[in-house]
C-alpha cells in the first residue's frame, strides 16, 4: 500500500534528501522545506522505499501537497 508524504506547511522545497528506489525508515527526514526563513524536515510517516518523488528542490508548496511517495 502507497504512503503519501505531504507539505505540513506552505514554503519552498529546500532540498530532497531521498532518492527514488531508496529504502528509508520511520522518523527519517525526507524533504527539507523553507517558509519565512526557517527550515522545517518532512519525515517519513512510515518505513518503506521511496516510490516516487512529486516535487523538486525550488519548487513552491502548498500545506497537503504530496512530496513523495512511499511503496
């Protein structure tokens, strides 16, 4: 079953610190997003291997947008 990772808050994406085909655990920071001068991590809801990557490092978001997938 496919795990969506989403935005917790509006900003940029900073930087993706995951690639696609990597496994990953629970509580792993996998996005790193900016929003008013702050960094804030998106950690993994799940263990599991990143399906997919639906974002790009610059790219705006808004809260409940889907950053990657895990499978």
């Amino acid at each position: 079953m496919a795990t969506n990772v989403c935005a917790h808050i509006t900003g940029t994406v900073w930087k993706i610190e995951v690639k696609e085909g990597e496994s990953i655990s629970e509580g792993q920071t996998c996005v790193i997003l900016e929003s008013m001068k702050m960094e804030m991590p998106v950690e993994a809801p799940a263990s599991g291997t990143v399906q997919s990557i639906a974002c790009a490092e610059g790219q705006a978001v808004n809260e409940g947008d889907v950053l990657l997938v895990l499978a």
